[in-house]
C-alpha cells in the first residue's frame, strides 16, 4: 500500500520537469525575417554603439560568425547576448565558443555568461576579463564555468563581447548544463513562494516622516534587531511565507505611537505571536556543536534590554534552540559560492531614487542585520556594530534627498571597514562629478605628491612636474579634504582610503577647470588645468597596471628574474621556469591585481612540500551569527621546484586575491615579502541589494594565517617596510624594487 502514493509523487514529479525546448543558435545559422541570427540581441539591449554584423567571409564553421568592433564609438565595450527565460535542473553551465581576434588593445575580447536570479539580481558572472585575450589570435576555442544554483536561477544569459579596440569574431557557441547540450536540460517548474504575492507597498511604505527622539530611537534601535532575528530564524519568514519587508511597513506605524515600554513589548511580542510558535527542533546544534566553531552569534540588545517582557524574551529564547534550519527564502549558504553567503529575495525597489522614512529604515535594518548575522569580520568593526543602528536611524530620517540619501548609506557601509564594499549608486556617482585630471597623485610620505601622467595633452607635463606636492585643491587644503572625504570612502584601513580618495574626490570634479596650490622644491606655485572627462578615458586601468604593454617577466642585472602579476598568464609558466632557471632570485611584483590564478601554479613551483597557507572562517549553515574554519593548502612534493630567492613588493594596492597570492607563496622557502601595509580586504566577496537602487558588497570570508594571524584589515606579514620617498619620486627611482635587488644579491 506504501508503494502507490509514492509511485504517484514519482509521475507528478517527472511530469513536473519538462526536458528544454530551447535552441541555442550557437552557430548563428539560423536568421530571421530580417536576416539576424535567431534568438540573438546584437543591440545588447539597444546599449551597443559598436558594429555589429554577421560575417559569411571570416567564419570557423558553416555560413556565418558574428564580428564586433569599435567603428566610431567612444563607449568601452560592445556585446551580443543570447538570453534564455528558463529554470534548469542542474549545477553547473558552461559556454565553449570559438573568437578569433585582431589587434585587441586597452581591453579584450572574450564569450560571456551570467545567471540572474530574482529582481534581475546577478547571481553568477564570467566574461573570460581573468583571461585577457589580447592582440591578434586565430580561431581558438574558449570556455567559461558558472555555477548554477536551480532554486534560484531565473535567467541564463550567454555571449560575446569586446572591451577596448581592435575587432574580434565569434563562432561555434555551445552551451551545456553539467556537461549537456542545453536542449537537452530539463526545465523547473516556476518558483511559488506567498512572500512573492505581496506587493501591497511596492509604491511606498506609506510612511513619509520619521521624527526620532530618545525615546522612540531605542525603540526603533530593538525593533530594527528584532526585525533581522526574526528573519533569519523563524521558519514562516525563512520559507517564504511572508514579505518581511512589507511586514515591516505594517507594524511600523503602530510601534511609532508607542509612549511607553510595556506599550512597545507588547506590540512587539503580538509581532512574534502573529507568525506561530516554532515546531521543536530535534536537529538544532548549540554553538559548542559547530565543528570547528570560529565566532558565536550576537543578538545586538535583544537579550540585555529592559523594555521586553520576560514572556518575549523567553519566546526568543526559545525560538534560537528552535530555529529553522533548512533553506533560508532570503540568504543562501551553499557551497555554490565557496561558502560565501548570497542574499537572495532581497529587491532593490530600482524606481526609488529617494526612498521615503519607511524604505530608508528597511534599508538600514536589511543591512544591519546582514552585517550582523554573516559577516565573518564583524569583531573587527572598530566603533561597535551594536552602536551603528541607533547611530544612523536619526541620520537617515533626516536625509532629504536621492543625493544625501546616496551619502548617508556609504557613510554606513564606511564603518564596515571592508576593501570591497564598494559602491553602485547612480546618484552617489553622480556626486564625484564627470571630471579628472590628466596626471596622477598619491600619498608619500604623508604628502600628496604628483607621480606620472595619464596622457600627455594640454600641456600637462609643462604644468606639473614629477614630486610637486600639493597643498590645496580649488582654494580648499589638502588636509580640510580629507576630513571631508574619509567617512566617505570604505576600505580595510587608512592606507587603503589614502589610495582611493584622489581618483574617487581629490581629482576629481563637475567641473572641468581645475586650480591647484604646489610646493615645487620648497617654493609655492598655483597652477590651474581642464580635466579630461571620465567616461573617455580608463584611470582605473592606468592605476593598477601602469605600463599594460610592458612584458610580464623579464632578467634584471642578467641573474634577477621579475615577473609582474597584473600581467601574468598560467600559461606563461612553462617559459618563465627555463627563462629564470638558474637565476639569483625572482622579484614577484604584487603591487597590482593578479591577472590569472598563481597560488596553486606558480605557487607549487616555488614550494616543494604540501602545507596549509590560509584559514578561512565563513557563516555556518542552519546556526545564523555563527562561524567555522577550514585550512586550505597548497605545494607539490614532486616535479622541478625553484630553489633561489623570493622576494615579493607589496603596497596599498595589493588587495583580495593579490594578498591571498601573497600568503599562498610565504609559506614557501626563501620567501621575503618587502613593501608598505596591504589593502587588508581578502576573501570572496558577496553583492548587497538595498532599496533606492542601492549595491553594496562585503567580504563573505575571514581570512587568517594558519597561525591564527589575521589578515583583515592588517594585511599581510612583510618582513621589511620600505616605502617610496619624495626625493626617489623625483629621481625616477623604484626603491621598493631597488630593495628587492640588494636583497637578492646580498649573501
């Protein structure tokens, strides 16, 4: 008799999964009425300015490939898309393509492939950028892997794009979900979750003001806490039978006419009541349970206040020791992403430039609590994350426009003190102005000091020489704005926002005149010169790989070999070892971002033993707040290993995957690591949504020596400070690299 139901649910089950009707015209063979190839938009969203055209010359196979080039655009890239409008059962996608290229410069050229989840939400992304392609190339076949998470994929996009000049043609696309033809997937049913019906204040919360006092602030404080517990444990929110959002914007009103304590408790406790009092749970882990247990959770002042009952507190109480364990509707912990949590279901309400008190609140609380429950870093937030909630619930009822609203939510993520939370808001971009200067500028030696050039024109290298330094911008000191822009600008550490702050402020304006105070050895001299404008030319680029056409490794003094990693290709190694074999030492140069993966390649050649190098910590699945450890290693005990010295620069632009590099290769022998601080901003990065259109991201790893050392924020372990000199800027001098040498050559 037990038989029958579940032969039953097997049928409804298959009959629920349907194998794909999709025809990917990977060969673009099949045209339209108006002779494009099927199912391709080579308008890329009516965004493309390149030339785009379907080529029966130049092809890899049967009638046609498609060719994209700059033609007269001045925008930066061009890009042909093949979307597909479909759930998949599967894990893993993978786009093979075959480009042929010719004279690719200041980009490159490359097959792409995303999945978007929910509100158009961006869950895996690769454009082959890792792999440079560059130059002129015949026809070569190219892949790109993404992960594919079924439970929240809701869109496939596949392509090809280029980045820069020069013109590339694109050929024999296939695209497979764990290793099949995509025609042969089999389709999801659609996703149904009751928080998705709820769309009562999708054109506001209905709560236009927000006066907050000292009264109402602490109530607000706990409210903005429970809220965030709620949602990450009770199991009517966590499966997705409430818009917690919405849910918010309903009881928000009634806690704003709170006049007393026991008032507020008992609104807030009716609030728990409301969703139903949790199943017992016979699978629930204490803290002490998590196998390699790295943090404990932190409920803010949810356990330590006096204004909830003890009935309240004790049903929260309850509520952790019985909390939902399986699939949270709103973050994802899987091992899809490394271990990283993704933050699923959370909408960015786009339509809201300037979203009204109501939204402003929800946007502090989802990050708060984000922040709070998963964030692997949060012990390391120097002013208190418990002091940050009550600290900008006044400053954001305040805000009075999309401008301030932009400000006040970086001012926020600034006390995360991440490297990567960087920012995507239109309006706070907007604030930075259209504008830069056509030379370069940093901080040495506490100065700001002219450094190089970005392009020779309008007399740049006439007006400003190498080593001014330069007191004030536009009438204001160099020392006002800084003040100014710190709170501003997150980052790991102060040599982090240093770097930062002259592209992203300092040099940058609306306007294009521009005036400067200099001392020019020790003499004032005011000059004044137009900026160029942003969109026109690639700062960012220059910044991290100054000399791009410059070889990735090369001998120095004959018995020196430098490799620079912003440079570097996996596929280079096998040259690199006969190129530097019998060499002093190898100067690695990781003042830059690593453009291909060295820890394991490069890596296992200097190291010839297996051992750990990195800890990581990361949110542990089913206990919210808390966090475990694993080694990771690297080395190879066979095969030929490098036996001379390493010595590896750093600075403030060694960041992420640059300080991972970094403490992959100092477990190796004969490493010595030179420079100044690091960007202190390692691990996988995972992206924030918050209302107004607001992107954020945070790193979803902590990241520790084997040793237990922290990374976060310190950096990594150097062995010898050396940093630059205003009088070696001027001479023209690398003193880190000069270092590098005497090191090398010293016995």
């Amino acid at each position: 008799m037990l038989k029958k139901p579940a032969l039953l649910l097997a049928l409804v089950f298959t009959c629920s999964l349907l194998r794909a009707q999709v025809k990917f015209n990977g060969n673009f063979e099949q045209l339209d009425d108006k002779g494009n190839p099927l199912g391709w938009d080579l308008t890329f969203d009516h965004r493309n300015t390149y030339d785009i055209h379907l080529d029966s010359t130049i092809k890899r196979q049967g009638k046609y490939s498609i060719s994209i080039s700059p033609g007269k655009s001045k925008d930066g890239y061009g890009a042909i898309n093949f979307p597909i409008n479909h759930t998949f059962h599967g894990k893993t996608l993978m786009l093979i393509g075959s480009i042929k290229t010719e004279n690719v410069t200041d980009g490159w050229a490359g097959i792409w492939l995303r999945v978007d989840g929910d509100d158009k939400k961006v869950l895996q992304f690769d454009n082959m950028q890792k792999q440079a392609l560059t130059g002129t190339n015949d026809w070569k076949e190219y892949v790109v892997r993404v992960p594919y998470n079924e439970d929240e994929a809701l869109t496939v996009n596949a392509g090809a794009l280029l980045a820069g000049k020069g013109k590339m043609w694109v050929d024999s696309l296939r695209l497979y979900l764990d290793d099949q033809p995509i025609e042969q997937a089999v389709i999801m049913p659609g996703h149904s979750y009751a928080a998705d019906k709820d769309t009562a204040f999708l054109k506001g919360s209905g709560i236009d003001t927000i006066i907050v006092t000292k009264q109402n602030s602490a109530y607000l404080t706990l409210l903005g806490q429970l809220w965030g517990f709620l949602k990450y444990h009770h199991p009517a929110i966590a499966k997705g039978d409430y818009n917690w959002d919405a849910e918010l914007f309903r009881i928000l009103p009634s806690v704003l006419k709170c006049k007393t304590d026991i008032e507020f408790s008992k609104v807030a406790e009716h609030w728990v009541d409301m969703l139903g009092k949790p199943a017992p749970c016979t699978t629930c882990k204490t803290a002490a349970q998590i196998k390699d247990l790295a943090g404990t959770p932190h409920y803010g002042n949810l356990f330590n206040n006096t204004i909830f009952s003890k009935s309240l507190t004790g049903k929260l109480r309850y509520m952790i020791k019985n909390r939902y364990t399986g699939r949270n509707y709103y973050v994802d912990l899987g091992t899809s992403n490394a271990g990283v949590p993704q933050f699923q279901h959370e909408k960015g309400y786009a339509k809201m430039t300037y979203p009204d008190a109501g939204y402003r609140l929800l946007a502090l609380y989802r990050y708060w609590n984000i922040i709070n429950y998963f964030c692997p870093n949060r012990h390391l937030i120097t002013e208190g994350w418990d002091n940050v909630l009550p600290l900008f619930i006044p400053k954001l009822s305040k805000v009075r426009n999309k401008t301030e609203y932009g400000k006040t939510m970086v001012m926020l993520i600034a006390h995360i003190h991440d490297g990567h939370a960087f920012i995507q808001n239109d309006a706070f971009e907007a604030t930075k102005g259209q504008y830069r200067v056509p030379f370069q500028a940093r901080f040495i030696q506490n100065k700001f000091v002219v450094t190089g050039y970005y392009k020779d024109t309008i007399g740049v290298k006439n007006i400003f020489k190498i080593g001014d330094v330069i007191t004030a911008i536009n009438g204001i000191s160099i020392d006002q704005l800084l003040k100014k822009y710190l709170p501003i600008t997150p980052a790991s550490n102060y040599g982090a926002q240093l770097r930062d702050i002259p592209g992203n402020f300092l040099l940058r304006s609306k306007n294009a005149a521009f005036s400067f105070s200099l001392l020019r050895d020790n003499k004032p001299v005011r000059v004044k010169i137009n900026g160029l404008e942003v969109s026109k030319t690639d700062f960012y680029s220059l910044d991290w790989n100054s000399e791009p056409k410059s070889p990735a490794y090369r001998t120095l003094n004959g018995n020196i070999g430098y490799l620079f990693a912003g440079r570097y290709k996996n596929t280079d190694l096998d040259d690199i070892k006969k190129k530097f074999a019998g060499t002093r030492g190898i100067i690695l140069d990781l003042r830059c971002y690593p453009s291909d993966e060295m820890e394991f390649t490069l890596g296992n050649y200097l190291k010839p033993y297996v051992s750990p190098f990195v800890k990581f910590t990361s949110a542990s699945n089913g206990y919210p707040g808390t966090f475990s450890s694993m080694l990771e290693s690297n080395g190879d005990k066979t095969g030929e290993h490098y036996k001379g010295k390493v010595v590896i620069l750093v600075n403030a632009l060694t960041q992420s995957n640059a300080e991972f590099v970094t403490m992959a290769f100092q477990t190796a022998p004969n490493i010595t690591v030179i420079g100044s601080t690091t960007a202190g901003a390692d691990g996988n990065i995972t992206p924030i949504t918050l209302p107004g259109d607001f992107g954020t991201y945070m790193y979803g790893l902590g990241v520790y020596y084997p040793d237990g050392t922290c990374a976060q924020r310190k950096g990594v372990k150097i062995n010898y400070f050396v940093e630059p000199t205003i009088s070696g800027i001027k001479a023209g001098r690398d003193e880190v690299l000069e270092k590098a040498e005497q090191l090398i050559a010293s016995k």
